[in-house]
C-alpha cells in the first residue's frame, strides 16, 4: 500500500515522476522490494483450483521465469529484498488470532465447495476471491528456491526490506545502483532516487522514477507565498513527519491527521509547528496537558519514526546495526536512539542467526517465537477437529524446538532466559494458553568423517548410478552406531549427515547412548521401521509418514469441520452431499465399488469398508509430490478431504523443517563445525522438507479407486492401455508422466505398508497405529491392488484365483 494519495496527486499535478529509457540502466544493479515485486506475480498466475489444491502455484516457476528474462534482456541485475522479523506488534495478539478478515475468507471458500459440490457455475471464480497467495510463507519459500536455482542474487533483511534498501544507498554501504519498490521508499534518508515502475512492454521501454530533492523543492516553491516560511527549509526529518502524518496503510501503519488536505499543505503545516508532535497534541479541542489522547497519538508517531530512522540492517562486515549507527559511524556522532530498540524489534539475535535467515536457511516463525516468547496460530486453510488436535500433540515440539535456540541465546543474553513462560494463542481461544519450559534435551554428536561417507556414497548408489544421497535412511542405516559425546564437523557432507541425525535423534529415533551405560547408542522402532523400509527415494516421506502415525493424524474417517470463530461455538461436520443424505455424486463417488464379478463375496469386508479404504489410500498417496506440467493449471478433479489432510499435513511438515534448521543454527552456535559459513548457502536446498506437496497424487488415485475400469463409460476403455490414456490425455492433462507417478506411488504405498506392518507390532496402549487404520490397511491394500492393476501393470504376484483368466493378467491376491 503507497502513501496516502494526497501524496500520489501531488507528484502528479508537480509533474514530479519522472521517466528515462530502461537502456540507461543497462549494466546496473538494482535492489528491488521482493514483496512489492510479487504483487507484479500474482496476476500472471492465473490458477482457480490453487487455494484448493494445496502447495504452491504450478505456473508459478514458469511465470518467475518468464519476469526475470525481462531483467535480463534489459541488461539489470536485480537483487530481491525479503522482509525479515516484524516489529513488535502494534496489534494484540487477539487481534491477530481473530482476524476478521481471514473469517471473511474462509467463509467465502466454505461457500465455493458448496458451489462446487452442486456443480454450480462460477465456482472457479468463487475460488479465486478467496485470497491472495503471495503473504504465504509458502510462496515466498519457494520465490526463494526458483531465485536460488536460477542463480538471482535475494537477501531477507534482519527486520524491513525497505530499511535494508535504504542503506543500501548510503555512500559507504553502496553495494547496488539503484533501488526500486513503493513510493514509501522515499521517506526513508538517503533515498535520493527511487524507481517506482519497470514498463519492459511498452514500445520504447522505460521505468518510472522521483527525486527527493525535487520533491522538497516544490514543496519550498509553494512556501515563497508565505512570508513565515520563505526562510525556512524543509529538513529531511520534516519530509519524513509529512509522509507519516499524511496516512500509511501498508507495512507500516499510521493514523492520518489529515482529511481531504493537499500534501503542500501538510507541509506547511508542519514548517510552522517545527515538530509533528507540537502539531499533534495542539489539535482542537484540547490541551497539552489533558489530552492523554493525543499524548498516546503523539508516543506512536515517535515509535513509527524510530522504526524507520532506526530500524536494524546488515552492513557489508556481516553486521546487524542499527541505521543511525551505520549512518554516523564515520562521524563520530551517536544519535540519541529515542526509546529501547528492544522494545521496537524484540531481543536481539547473534548476527549468524541474521546471516542464517539472510540466505534463508531458518525461517521467520521460529525466530519470531523466540524473539517474541510467544506463539501465534491464526486461521488455517481448513479448520478440522483433527487440525485443532495436531496442534494440541506437536505442541511439546514446537516448544523443544524453540527451547533449542533460547538455551543457547541464554548463555549469552540473560533476557532470554528471565523471561515469563511462553504464551500460544490459537484463533478459537479467548485466552492464550502457558506452554511450560520443557526438559533439557542433550543430543548426541556423532563421529562422522568426511572420506567415510563419500566412500558409503560411492558404494550405495541410487538407481540412475548416482552416489547415495544423504538422507535419513542413510544415516540411520550407515551411522546409528556412531554416537559420541563431543566431535567437530569440518566439512558440508558432515554437516548434513549430524543435522539428519540429530533431528531423529530429538525425534526419538535413537536411545542417548553417551548419556547411559549402554556403549552404542539404539534403534527405537522408528528408526527400525525406517531402515526396513529400505528405499532411498522415499527417505523424507517415510520419516514424515512415521509421525503422522505416532501422532494420529493419519486416519480414515471424514474431518470433523470446525467453525474458525473463537469461543465455544459447536462444532459441524462437513455438508458434502455423499456425507449428508446417503446419495453420492454419480460422477466422482459411484453409489458402490465396481469389482469384478468373482470377488463378490470373498471382498465383503473390502466392499462394506470402501469409503475408508479410498480415504485412506489417497491421503497416504497425497504426501508425494506429482511431476506436474509448468505450462498450465489444474482444472481436474479437486478434493475439499484431501484438503484437509493437506492443512494437517503443512503444519507437521512446517514444524520438521524448523526443526532441521535449528539444529542447523545450533551447530553453528556451539561452535561444533569448522566451515565456512559461506557454505551455509548451500544447505537450505540440502536438507529435507523444504517443499511441501500438493493434493495431486491423492486427487488421482482417489479418482481410481471410486470408479470402475470403464470410468462410467460401460462401452469404452477394455484395456489397460486405453485406461491409462483417458486418465493421461482427457481427466487429468496436467500429469507430465501419469504412468511413472502411478509406479511410483505404488511403490510409495508398498514402503508405507512396510511402516505399518513394523509399528503395529507394539501392542502398547500408547502403539502409533490406531485401531482404526489396522482394522482398513488390509483391506485397502487389497483394494488399491485390484483397482490400480486395471491401470497399470503391478507384474507378478501369487493369485488367490488360479481359475481366472484376464487377457492383461489375473487381479492381486485378495485373502478369504
């Protein structure tokens, strides 16, 4: 959101934008609002079903690609700016949670699925009005992965981009040409020149630009008339009183003292009160005394001016400064920083936790929680009874993940840990809940070498022949017998392999053994289950798969839909029409499974369990991602169920990948590795979940599993090839390789038939499998057998009918 647009008319009627040839930038470097360039993005996205189908865009890498040729063409080097940790809140943590706003929006996707259930016309525009992707934490991490891949240079700024922009231009830090972004830029000090638009399409390109100078110089020309303000200049802190005073909207919010009036006229305004605060608290009807209103009015504009004259950058020594310490360093002067910086931007951080999130290797949510001692959970996309109870058991994680880093901040800040406990606020409570300090964990180091595992890699080759990759069954398979009490890591490969295996080891996976009197340290059934898994391609899915199991996420009943207001509002099931009344839709949910005619009775079970079955089997399906085609969008089928799942699933992958790169963060901080840190920059596209998946996958195989062979076309499709071509070529057109996904789902099921079958042999009453998944995983794995092999050819297997004869060969083992 630009300044008020008082400001935006009066740059018109001064005929104060200028614009040049984008030749003359030919051979820059130019700095440019990441945020700002999103909104650019968003419309050249066109994808309906994307807030439906979960995970990003799939025109996003395409349409990213297509934007950054533009630079290139044009000859700039564009560096992306990513805003970093927020100030602390102006809003209440109340109000966050309770956004109306996000109420509104899902209200309106409740009501899109409605329009989708009854096959309505528009739904695909319902869909779209449900909100912009690009605040996501999701889109901007995979922004920055397409960045990273196509080697742009991008840098998340410890707090504001647009601060980190601004110094930027200071004569000494300069490490860009030029910057461009919002015209609230140009508030910030030394902003001279700032680029407001790249027009790459017109018939002669060009960009749009202001000058400060010429600004101010207008303003002062409008001044003459004035006897009492021809002497007076307008100086740089006045400039930027009258773009606060004038009203901000966006990243920084501030009230406008102004309605209706000409931005000259704010200027003069404020020339004769020599200070924005006189002019605040002499507003009629009051007294400098008395008006604890505009006494609180008055403290407020003091803060927003201090979060931008002060706001904490990196400097080109790899420091997180303020900007008047920067901007006066060479001067000797220290300006008087008007309140405690602590109270504006939260405890500080070690500057490597800032060069961490600088090249976005640890996300903002968890600095946020511990820089804030609080954790926030506002509306999710679906809002499920199972959601609000995965929340509930991941909860001790989250807060041991946090506790990782302030143990180490503590030694160092003793802020950290003086602190009262930690609170959690969740959009359906009026009161947020004390989440208890949690025990110390003491993880193992291990002793790695770094020729040991290039030999190992060498050795176990994945199945185009390239060495092994480092991935949790690797480690556990090659290294669960290496724990130490101390060791130093001196190479990457080292790194990532104590990273896979200090997370497991949070996780459970491994007894302390340095910490016990057992010599070697143990498998526990997680990590037993992992390695019987034996498949390398699935390493990050199994693990994730493992605890969707341990904390019961993973069932095969329809969610319980929740209304996302706080308070104790009853709580509804879903309204889908096959849920309501009996009845199914013809189309996608047949009124009963079409086996084949031999199976009648020895599948009774499978039959009378199919609807859990199908669920089942499509949401274990929907963890893997699907190679997708980048050219179009998903118009197929789409799935309100495995959306939900989808939204459970995000938040355990969200809080495994923070627990990745915290250990990341720790190793540095203990000082247990010995590379560079330059380095670092290799990790984040090393280390797993980092991207989450959409629904696809699941979409699909659900679609296979609810129809017959014929797809309710009883006179077409008699064989496996013309089966597979119709789901390929007419149902679902943007599967790059439908044949390769169906294999490989396949396979994906067979590994996670492997975890179940390991984890179901603790007959504890705290077992991972719950009752109801070991009652269906039998019969849906008999089930996907049947249906998928009418695809593609599943090979040989031991027939429980050897009197069948099938032209494409005899359907799976079904047992009496």
């Amino acid at each position: 959101m630009p300044l008020d647009t008082c400001f935006s008319k009066f740059l018109e009627e001064k005929s104060l934008i200028r614009s040049r040839p984008l030749d003359s930038l030919r051979g820059t470097k130019v700095a440019i609002d990441a945020h700002n360039w999103m909104k650019v993005l968003t419309p050249k996205i066109n994808e309906p079903f994307q807030a439906v189908m979960g995970g990003v865009p799939l025109t996003m890498g395409r349409a990213i690609k297509t934007e950054l040729e533009r630079f290139k063409k044009a000859g700039i080097t564009p560096v992306f700016v990513f805003n970093g940790l927020p100030m602390i809140l102006t809003q209440t943590p109340q109000q966050l949670v309770q956004n109306h706003f996000l109420i509104e929006i899902y209200e309106k996707r409740e009501a899109a699925w409605h329009a989708h259930h009854e096959n309505k016309a528009g739904c695909k525009q319902l869909f779209e009005q449900t909100g912009s992707t690009i605040t996501s934490s999701e889109f901007q991490h995979n922004l920055i992965r397409i960045l990273r891949e196509n080697k742009v240079e991008f840098l998340k700024a410890p707090y504001m981009a647009w601060a980190q922009m601004a110094h930027y231009c200071q004569p000494k830090e300069r490490c860009v040409h030029q910057i461009q972004g919002p015209n609230e830029l140009i508030m910030f000090e030394h902003v001279e020149v700032l680029i407001l638009d790249f027009h790459f399409d017109a018939p002669t390109p060009e960009f749009e630009y202001i000058v400060k100078s010429e600004i101010k110089h207008a303003l002062m020309q409008d001044a003459e008339a004035d006897p009492t303000l021809s002497n007076q200049k307008l100086t740089d802190l006045q400039f930027l009183d009258c773009c606060l005073l004038s009203g901000l909207k966006g990243q920084i919010k501030h009230p406008r003292h102004f309605a209706h009036v000409q931005f000259v006229k704010i200027a003069q305004t404020l020339r004769k009160f020599g200070h924005a605060c006189n002019f605040i608290l002499s507003k009629p009807g009051t007294t400098r005394d008395k008006d604890q209103g505009n006494m609180l009015l008055a403290k407020n504009h003091l803060r927003i001016r201090a979060v931008i004259r002060h706001s904490l950058v990196f400097t080109l020594d790899g420091q997180c400064q303020p900007m008047t310490a920067t901007r006066h360093k060479d001067e000797g002067k220290n300006e008087r920083v008007p309140c405690n910086l602590s109270d504006l931007w939260g405890l500080r951080l070690p500057n490597i936790l800032y060069f961490f999130l600088s090249i976005g290797a640890i996300q903002t949510q968890v600095l946020i929680n511990v820089v804030q001692n609080q954790m926030i959970e506002t509306i999710p996309q679906m809002d499920t009874e199972d959601y609000r109870m995965l929340l509930h058991r991941i909860l001790p994680l989250r807060t041991q993940i946090a506790h990782q880093l302030i143990t180490q901040l503590s030694a160092k800040d003793e802020r950290y840990h003086k602190r009262e406990a930690m609170a959690c606020w969740r959009w359906y409570m009026k009161n947020p809940c004390s989440v208890a300090q949690p025990p110390a964990i003491v993880l193992d180091e291990w002793q790695l070498e770094h020729h040991q595992i290039a030999k190992l890699q060498k050795e176990h080759k994945d199945q185009d022949g390239a060495p092994a990759a480092l991935d949790f069954l690797f480690v556990v398979t090659h290294f669960h017998k290496n724990a130490t009490k101390v060791h130093q890591y001196r190479s990457v490969e080292e790194v990532i392999c104590a990273i896979h295996l200090k997370a497991l080891d949070l996780l459970g996976y491994f007894t302390h053994a340095t910490q016990s009197e057992d010599p070697q340290s143990g498998l526990s059934m997680f990590s037993d289950a992992l390695m019987k898994t034996n498949a390398p391609e699935f390493s990050e899915y199994s693990v994730l798969l493992v605890e969707l199991f341990r904390t019961k996420a993973l069932t095969c009943s329809h969610f319980k839909f929740m209304k996302p207001e706080s308070g104790e509002s009853e709580s509804e099931y879903s309204k889908d029409p096959w849920e309501s009344d009996g009845t199914r839709n013809t189309v996608h949910f047949p009124s009963e499974l079409k086996l084949p005619s031999q199976y009648s009775k020895a599948t009774a079970p499978m039959q009378q369990n199919y609807e859990k079955c199908c669920l089942l089997v499509s949401r274990i399906w929907s963890l893997l991602p699907m190679a997708l085609s980048q050219d179009e969008a998903w118009y197929s089928d789409v799935s309100k169920d495995l959306l939900a799942f989808n939204t459970v699933v995000r938040a355990l992958h969200k809080t495994l990948r923070n627990l990745i790169e915290v250990i990341a963060a720790v190793l540095f901080l203990e000082k247990k590795t010995e590379i560079d840190p330059y380095h670092y920059n290799e990790l984040p596209q090393q280390l797993p979940f980092g991207q989450e998946s959409n629904t696809a996958m699941g979409v699909v195989i659900d679609y296979i599993m609810r129809n017959d062979e014929h797809f309710g076309e009883p006179q077409l499709y008699y064989n496996r090839a013309e089966r597979l071509k119709y789901l390929a070529e007419v149902k679902f057109t943007c599967c790059h390789d439908l044949e390769a996904d169906l294999y490989k789902g396949f396979r994906f099921w067979c590994t996670a038939k492997t975890i179940y079958e390991e984890l179901k042999k603790e007959k504890s009453p705290h077992s991972a499998i719950i009752r109801e998944i070991e009652e269906i995983f039998p019969h849906a794995d008999d089930m996907l057998r049947v249906k998928l092999h009418r695809v593609i050819d599943l090979g040989d297997q031991k027939w429980a009918h050897e009197d069948y004869v099938d032209p494409e060969g005899p359907p799976p083992v079904v047992e009496e």
